[in-house]
C-alpha cells in the first residue's frame, strides 16, 4: 500500500464525495489535499508534489482525462488513479494511454483505492466476466468510444454513428448498462 505520511491529491468537483475521501485518507495519516477544479488541481499539484492522485472522470462537465498530461508533467514522479461513476472500457483504455496508472469505477471504498495506487501494482487486475457483455453494453461502450474519439463532440459523434444528435444525447444522459 502507499506508505503513510505520503501525499495525495483528491481530485473531485463533488464536494461531499471529494470531503468523505479525504477524511478517509487522512485518517490513514496521508496528508491530503482536495481540488474541485482544473485550475486548484494544477496549482495543488505544483505547489504539493504528490506522490499519488485520484482524479474523478468528470469534473464539472468536463474531462478529467485532459488533466493527467499536465499533472504528470509537472510532476512526473507521482502515480494517478482515474476514478468514475460512469466507467467504460474506452475511458480506462484512454486513461492509462495517456499515463494514468490505473482505473476504478465509483463506489469504491479507501483500500481498493489504496490497493489501485499501490506501487507493487502496476496495472489494473483485470477479471474475465462469467457472461459476454449485453447487447446494452456493449452499444454503450461502442458509443464511448466513439465519443472519445471525437474528442467529447455530440454532434460529429452523431454524425459518426448515423445517429441523431438527439438521439445520442438522451442515451448519453442515461447511466451505463450493467454488465
């Protein structure tokens, strides 16, 4: 596990969830540091040098993903945790390509993060599913992808999908299939 008195940098625009993880980790003698926004993060980050980062998928509307370049370059040394409440496999495959150490879908409670940002781990473990993904699923992983690929644009991942905007606006409201 992280070894105590380490810094971490909690990273959340939901302030009840970003207070109750911080007090969590803190109460493992962590020093922490909490920021709801891009601009606190990479000030934080800058200022801290943490040696770990739990960054949530969405802050604010916008990606987290566009945060883990600029954190790890001005702090090359410390490990990042993507954390979100709508997982996908085109997320987590963007997250570690772009330097993330591993993924993690909310809930999920202070020893599976601390196990996740463990240094001994170095990639996400993985299990094969008992069943194949649903045909629900796997449109909503195939919508993800996409829209990654478009950078986060609703009306050219429309277009790319022959989908109407609307259309794909009202599935991208809803939360993913369970597997």
């Amino acid at each position: 596990m992280i070894e105590r008195h380490k810094q971490i940098l909690v990273i959340d625009d939901d302030p009840v969830f970003n207070r109750v993880l911080s007090r969590a980790l803190a109460h493992r003698e962590m020093e922490v540091h909490s920021a709801a926004t891009t601009d606190e993060a990479l000030r934080l980050n800058k200022l801290k040098s943490p040696e770990a980062v739990v960054l949530d998928l969405n802050l604010g509307g916008e990606s987290g993903l566009a945060l883990i370049e600029p954190l790890l370059a001005a702090n090359p040394g410390c490990r990042i945790l993507v954390l979100t409440g709508y997982a996908s496999i085109a997320t987590a495959v963007d997250a570690v390509k772009l330097g993330a150490h591993n993924y993690l879908a909310k809930p999920a409670d202070v020893d599976s993060i601390l196990q996740a940002l463990d240094e001994r781990s170095a990639s996400p473990v993985t299990r094969v599913p008992d069943q194949p993904m649903s045909v629900e699923r796997l449109e909503w992983e195939h919508i993800q992808r996409v829209l990654a690929e478009h950078q986060g644009n609703i009306s050219s991942t429309a277009r790319a999908l022959k989908m109407h905007r609307r259309t794909l606006q009202r599935k991208l409201q809803k939360r993913p299939v369970k597997e």
